[in-house]
C-alpha cells in the first residue's frame, strides 16, 4: 500500500478522485479548507461518490454557504479566554493542542480550515493552556481535542498526559480521535505508551460506516483495548452516507462487537458547505424509533445536538413516555399503547 496522504488537488486528480472540471473550484476551496487522505482511506474509496468518498475527498458544493450555516457554529470561540482552551462547562475543559488534523474527514463535526504549517500550539501556548488548567481548581475532566490529538508525536502527548497527571483536581482525561479508523498505522505502541495515566483516561473513537471497520482498524482498536483504556464512540448521522437503517444497524452492532460503548450519535453542525450531509431531525428520529428494539441496548447512542450559538449539547430523544398521560407510552411505530 502505498503510504502517501493525499493534500494537493493534483494528487487527488491523479489517483482520480475528482474531475478536471472541478479543478478551478477545488483550488479555490484549498485555500480555506484543508484535506488529508490517508492511505487507508484512499485505499477503500470505490468511486468519490461511495460512503467513505464522499467523507474525504472534497467537492465544489463546499462553497456554497447557506444562510443558516456559520463558521463557527457552537461558538467555541467566544468560550476561548486562551490560545488552545475551550470552556462551556463549569467542571469541563477541551483541550487542543493542534488546531487542524493531517488526517482529516472533511465532515467529523465542524470544518477545520487552513491554519499554521504543523497546525500545533507553540510550546509556550501549550504550557500557557495547561497552566491555565491547574488554576482553574473545578474543572475535573480535560478534553483533548480540536484536530485530532492523536497525531501528535508520542513525547507531546506523553507530556501533556503527564502534566495532567500532576494537577490534583483533574479526575478524568478524555481524547477524541478519528486517527485508528481513518489512519491506524499511526497508532504504534510507542504511542500506546504515551498515553499510561494515573487518571481516569477515556478514548472516544469517530467511524460514520461500516466500511470503517478495517482489519487494519481492528489491530488499532485491539492495541488500545489491550492497554486498558476504556473506548467510546461517536458518529454523525450523514445524508447518503449512514442515513438509512440497515447501515446505521450495522454501524451500532459493529461498535459493540469490537468493545467499543456507542456514545454520541451527533446531528451535524451547521457550518459552512455542509448542506448536502444535512439529515433533518425528524429522520433522525425515524431512524432511531426503526432501531428500537433491533438492536441490544449496549449499542444504543444518545442522539444529540450541539446547539448553535454556544448552548451546549441536549439529547434529541425520541421520547417514548408523556408523564401528562402516564398509563400509556409510545411504541416503535410512535402508536400510543396502553400501559
């Protein structure tokens, strides 16, 4: 395999992932929004249109920004009193260390534009966050974030664990990461290894398709299980991508059979050139009313949204029970029944 990430428009023309008349617009594009193919993921996209395609290679439709959609959706930036921190919740802090990801699935969350060269914090802002962290004595959980922090070299993340280790209040390090589905030969053991903890250490793990679960993935997700850290998981419910039962079935069903907690299954943010992902509410519930009772509820998520406007995160149900009418509840199909 070879194991070259794709970031140029040329490479992406040469591997015949776009086409020539989307040249001009991809340019265009490159210049506010970065792309990183792996090598894995080059090596499972069928066509540009197949589900793992249309996570990663980029398209012209990305410049067009709706009304609705912002460049910083949640308003993360207005909850940043520093370089590298992000705090909406008393007793919780997110963490980035690197601000984009070479790694990069153009829809996980949020768009991550073009940033620095590397995409890290300077070493004195890295030291400015993580002191900004000791004195903040009721944050007890660090979320490591932002791009995806487990591209980062094994000595940075081993400091910044080790850091963490040493400050009394903290109780729980969280990392969310794309990296051992979308590039699980950087999960080497010297970097299992940077991540031992005193702590309660979590790792949440991102996949949006069944076709994400790799051999190579599996040895990832096996080395981390191995080392005792706990997983979860989350997704995006995507149009044309997991928006329909059977793959979202298979995807939940899938995470459990590798050990992996669903956690969040998230409704997208609205940022900028992402209205041809865009799932309506309404079908999200659908496809979670479809599931009850299809699936074990170890492999049930909370189906969330991230509020825009910086409100946080609230679950989107469905809801299967009206205390206004107590003896009856909602099944599947949302029929009343009598209870």
């Amino acid at each position: 395999m070879n194991n070259k990430t794709l970031h140029t428009v040329h490479e992406l023309l040469q591997k015949n992932l776009i086409d020539h008349k989307d040249i001009s617009s991809l340019k265009k594009l490159s210049q506010t929004y970065a792309t990183a193919i792996s090598a894995e993921m080059v090596e499972l996209i069928q066509t540009p249109t197949d589900e793992i395609g249309l996570q990663y290679i980029p398209h012209p439709d990305e410049l067009v920004t709706r009304p609705d959609e912002s460049n910083d959706p949640i308003a993360d930036e207005a909850l940043s009193p520093i370089p590298g921190i992000v705090h909406r919740y008393e007793d919780r802090v997110l963490l980035k260390p690197l601000l984009i990801c070479p790694v990069y699935c153009r829809f996980c969350f949020r768009r991550e534009q073009v940033g620095p060269e590397n995409g890290l914090l300077s070493d004195q802002e890295l030291e400015s966050a993580l002191q900004w962290i000791k004195e903040h004595p009721q944050i007890r959980e660090v979320i490591l974030s932002g791009g995806d922090p487990l591209i980062l070299s094994p000595r940075r993340m081993n400091h910044i664990i080790q850091t963490l280790d040493q400050i009394p209040h903290i109780t729980t390090i969280r990392i969310h990461t794309r990296v051992p589905f979308s590039a699980p030969s950087k999960l080497t053991s010297k970097f299992i290894k940077s991540l031992e903890s005193d702590k309660a250490l979590w790792v949440v793990v991102h996949a949006n398709h069944p076709k994400e679960f790799t051999p190579q993935a599996y040895q990832a997700i096996k080395s981390l299980i191995k080392s005792g850290i706990p997983l979860l998981s989350q997704s995006v419910l995507l149009k044309n991508i997991n928006d329909n039962v059977t793959t979202l079935e298979a995807l939940l069903r899938a995470f459990v059979e590798w050990r992996i907690k669903p956690y969040y299954l998230h409704q997208l943010d609205k940022a900028p050139g992402t209205s041809r992902f865009y799932v309506p509410i309404e079908q999200g519930h659908r496809l979670l009313n479809a599931l009850r009772g299809r699936v074990t509820g170890l492999a049930w998520p909370i189906y969330v949204l991230d509020i825009p406007g910086g409100h946080g995160k609230v679950p989107l149900g469905p809801e299967y029970f009206n205390p206004q009418t107590p003896h009856s509840v909602l099944d599947p199909n949302h029929k009343i029944r009598q209870i």
